[in-house]
C-alpha cells in the first residue's frame, strides 16, 4: 500500500474518533452546565478545554462560549468542525483505498454540518452532538462492512484506536485528583459511553476504583484503554508480514504498545488509584510516541507531532503530502 493511502486511512481514523470523543465529551459537560445550578460555568468549561488540550480564552465561560469554542470554531484547529473537515479531505484524497459508502458517509456528514448547527443554536447543542455521534457510528458501521481486512482497514483501526486511548487517557486526567465519592465519576462513565454497560457488570454499584477499572483496564468493553491497545498492537502485528523476531519486537511502536498493555493487564489488584495521574500520564506519552514511530516506520514523514500542538495548522495528509 502507498504510504499516502494508509497515512489516509490512519488520520481518518483518528479524526472521526476525535470528532465522536469529543462530541460525547461535551455533550455530557453542557447537560450538566444546563441542568445543575450549583455548578461554576467558568470552572467547569476551563476543566473542559483542559482535558481537549485548549487553550482557554479570556473572560469568563459559559455553556454558548465554551460550545462555540469546541464544537464550531475555526481558530485552533480542533474543533468538532476541524475534525470533520480533515476526515472528508483525507478521504477524498484516498478514494482508492476506502469504499464508496465511506466516501458518502463522511460526505453527507460535512455538507450537512452547517444546517447541523443552526439547528442547534436554535433549539440547544445536544442536537449537533447527537449528529456527530450518529454520523460517526454509522462511518465505524460502514468501514467494518465494507471494507477487506487488508492492511487499509488495519491503519483504520490502527488510528481510531490510538486516537480513542489519547482521549479516554484525556478525560480520565480530568478527575484524577477528585474523591472517591465524587459524583463527577459519573460523568466520566457517561463521556466514555459506559454508563449502562458499567451499571450491568457491577450491579448497580457506583464506586471511583470502579469506575476506574472499568474505563482502563476492562478487557471487553470496547472503548477501554486496554482494549483499545491491545486491538493497536493487534494491528500493528497483522502489518509486520514478516517472521516473527526470536528476540521480542522488531519495531519500536510495538514494543511501545506492548509494553503499555502489560503495565495494565499485570497490574496490581486494588493499586490502581494509587498514583493514577502518573499513570495516565505515562499512557498519554506512549501514544505520542507511538504515533511517532508508526509515522517514521509506514508513512516516511517528520517525527509526530502531538494534535494538540497541530490545531493551528493543517496536520492531515495535506501537509504530509508536501513532505513527501
């Protein structure tokens, strides 16, 4: 495969995961802006933009201004909006190598982004999460339906699971320090899209070690992060057709990964939220460094760039393309 296409097919993977994580982020932090009155605006939409990796803006924030800023701004580069946009223009770059339900998919998305919006500062923000959500279940829907399980679909899988471990790692960092009883835990199950499944596994019980677990370390739940690495390092050895080495991992974003999924799956019983911002912390540089070596072993680009940091640039297949 050209190195281009499956550079595509990563970054599309990655911005839809971002679109939809981020939708359902802020979904779950305006509901709560909108239905708690005991709740700070400002406070809590600055926690917001700091989990997203956003610089906050002067003044002080409210439910509007902070949507304004995640969902539909131009300005920083990584918005909702933002991710949409970079998905449909690497995937029109890629026609080749995606099917046509996708191309139409995210097509249909971003030509309906602008109605999408007015709609929802019409009658409330939930309306365009609830689109992005949809329309990013649908695509997901649509790649493992219509596509081979070549080595296109295992870079799609590859950058929708990175991406999906950064911004379970993100929100985890939110209410790292916040106490065991905290109702906030509640919003994290929400934001992840675990409610319900996590109430059916435990019965109802609502406890942070818990919650915790469950988001980290859940070997079923499909948007755990040792689910989501251990479905990465799964791709990345489908990718390598080459035997196996005699000495352990031959590339450097396999061991990267492999060695994040063993720090979590040999963990400790009941030390989890013993030093647990550290621990994302380390989680949240193992997929920059990942990301770099996956770019400098398939797509023969610059070192990796963290998307926080390419928000106010064009970080897609567009600026790749000049590299190459």
């Amino acid at each position: 495969m050209l190195a281009r296409n499956a550079e595509s097919l990563y970054w599309i993977g990655r911005y839809v995961e971002r679109a939809d994580d981020t939708a359902r982020i802020l979904d779950v932090a305006v509901h709560q802006l909108l239905e708690d009155a005991t709740v700070d605006p400002d406070r809590t939409s600055r926690v917001l933009l700091r989990v997203l990796g956003i610089e906050p803006p002067e003044g002080e924030l409210d439910v509007w201004s902070v949507t304004d800023l995640v969902a539909f701004s131009h300005e920083h580069g990584g918005s909702i909006i933002d991710s949409v946009s970079n998905a449909r223009e690497n995937a029109r770059g890629a026609r080749e190598v995606t099917s046509s339900e996708m191309w139409e998919c995210l097509n249909a998305t971003y030509i309906g982004l602008a109605a999408t919006e007015k709609a929802a500062r019409s009658v409330g923000p939930h309306e365009f999460f609830h689109y992005i959500k949809d329309r990013a279940a649908m695509f997901a829907g649509l790649s493992d339906s219509t596509l081979s399980r070549d080595d296109g679909y295992r870079f799609l899988l590859l950058g929708r699971s990175i991406e999906r471990v950064d911004m379970t790692v993100r929100l985890l960092l939110s209410r790292a320090g916040d106490r065991t009883s905290s109702p906030a835990w509640v919003t994290v199950l929400r934001s992840a899209g675990a409610h319900d499944t996590y109430l059916r596994t435990h019965r109802g019980a609502l406890d942070a070690h818990r919650v915790a677990e469950f988001i980290l370390l859940d070997r079923l739940f499909p948007r755990s992060v040792f689910h989501s690495v251990r479905v990465a390092e799964n791709c990345l050895a489908e990718l390598d057709q080459r035997p196996s080495s005699r000495v352990g991992a031959r590339h450097e974003a396999q061991r990267l990964l492999g060695r994040a999924r063993s720090e979590l799956e040999f963990l400790p019983p009941g030390v989890l939220l013993e030093d647990l911002q550290n621990r994302l912390l380390s989680l949240q540089r193992t997929c920059r460094e990942v990301s770099e070596a996956i770019a400098l072993q398939y797509f023969h680009a610059a070192p990796w760039v963290a998307w926080t940091d390419l928000r106010s640039s064009q970080d897609s297949r567009v600026q790749v393309e000049g590299e190459l």
